[in-house]
C-alpha cells in the first residue's frame, strides 16, 4: 500500500486553542499542544482528515488550560514547550483526569522516557515519527481507554479497583495511587492468578518493550505493595523468583 504524503500547510493563527469547529460532536476529541506550528499544523491536518475533532494549543499554559477546560479522548503532547514543559503540564493533568497522552519528543534516552511514563503518560513516540505509527498508538490509547471505562470493578480479596473512575481501596479504605501505579495494579488484577513477567508488566503498563537492566517493575511493585499490600497485613501481590509477580490470595 502506497504511503501518503502530504505538504505541511502553514500554521493558521495562534490562539489559545484552534480546530474545535472541524468536524462533529461524535468525533474523538484530541488536543495536540506542540510549539513547532508546521508539525502542529501537520498533525491537525492528518488527525482531521482521519476523522478526529482536533484543537491545537501552542505552548505549556495554554495546553494544560484547555486539557482542563474540556473532556477529551486523547493528548498529544511535546515534551519541550515554552511556559510550561510537556511533563509538568502532564503531572498537573494527571492529577485531575485519567484521558489518555502521548508524548512526543526528540528526546529517546531511558530517563527521558522514564520521567514522562512517570509523569502519567501513556505512551511516548520519539521524533522523527512516521504518521502511521502515531495513528496507530493514538488508536491503541483510544481503545485501551474504551477497554477500561467498559470494564467493572475488579476485585481480589478485599482489594477493589474500579477502572472507570480511577479508585482503588482495600478493606474499604481509599488507596491513593499515581497514575502509573494504578495501571500496573490494574494489569496484575485483571490477570488474576497469573504469572506476569516483568518483560509483559513493562510493556502493557509502560508501553515500550524491555530494555536490559531496567528495574523500573522491580521498583514500582514496591510502591504499590507499600500502599495496597503491605499495610494490610495479608499479601496479595506474590514474586516469582526469576519470572515476575501474580497477583493471588494467600
């Protein structure tokens, strides 16, 4: 299949937010806040024409004002704005609402990646990126986000998660989890008595495949033991030396 190609338009006129009229109601609503307007315009461009309703903030401040404004499907978001860096706008998002984010960055070294998983993002797509792919993240993200909303409350013991709104609790105390914690909790629940390898863990919580000597999972199963486990007095969360961690009662 032929790739397409198309030019990249002039950037319109900067505003707080630009696009929202496009297309209708029922499209998925995307916000791009990226300060390179031909890669913002471009992207607007491909979005709108795969049938999305797209808006383009052009710096920090006005992304994360208009992320909270409004509900949107998805965020893609540069890592390197003015005014406000795309990780801080993600951290302060992250703390008001669970839509999804992608960041974009020129930046593909493992801490740059782990400081924006961190943050709250749920993918991260290094530049210079072919169309395709960020299509195809931006649709994974849509449809794990759909996936999660469908989904019931998932319980173990007297551990409750419930997806759609976000909760966590343990004999009906409220568990405050990050947002990367939560999604590691939530992939153990929802493989119940299952195996998971740290190699599976990293890629459906953290989104890129394993990289030798990351002890990332290592490091974040004891965050969430230490809110959700340890506490308690009875464990739920198991290592398997040598292979990786289930999730079980005693």
């Amino acid at each position: 299949m032929p790739v397409r190609r198309r030019l990249i338009a002039p950037a319109s006129g900067e505003g707080d937010a630009r696009g929202e009229e496009r297309v209708g109601l029922t499209s998925p609503r995307i916000l791009i806040v990226e300060d390179d307007a031909a890669l913002a315009r471009f992207l607007e461009l491909e979005l709108t024409h795969e049938g999305y309703c797209v808006v383009v903030a052009g710096d920090g401040e006005r992304g994360l004002r208009a992320a909270l404004a409004q509900v949107w499907d998805a965020v893609l978001l540069d890592v390197l704005l003015p005014r406000l860096t795309g990780v801080e706008v993600c951290r302060r998002l992250r703390a008001a609402s669970g839509v999804p984010v992608i960041m974009l960055t020129a930046r593909d070294t493992v801490p740059d990646r782990v400081s924006g998983l961190d943050a709250g993002a749920d993918d991260y797509l290094v530049k210079p990126f072919a169309i395709e792919e960020l299509l195809a993240r931006l649709r994974a993200c849509l449809r794990r986000s759909e996936e999660q909303t469908a989904r019931g409350p998932l319980v173990i013991a007297d551990l409750r998660l419930d997806p759609a709104r976000r909760t966590v609790s343990r004999a009906e105390q409220p568990i405050e989890l990050t947002k990367t914690e939560f999604d590691l909790l939530a992939c153990l629940m929802s493989h119940p008595g299952i195996v998971l390898t740290r190699e599976a863990l990293l890629r459906e919580v953290w989104g890129y495949d394993y990289l030798g000597g990351s002890n990332i999972v290592d490091v974040y199963i004891g965050y969430v033991r230490a809110k959700a486990d340890t506490p308690f007095g009875r464990r739920v969360i198991h290592t398997v030396r040598g292979v990786g961690y289930v999730l079980k009662e005693e």
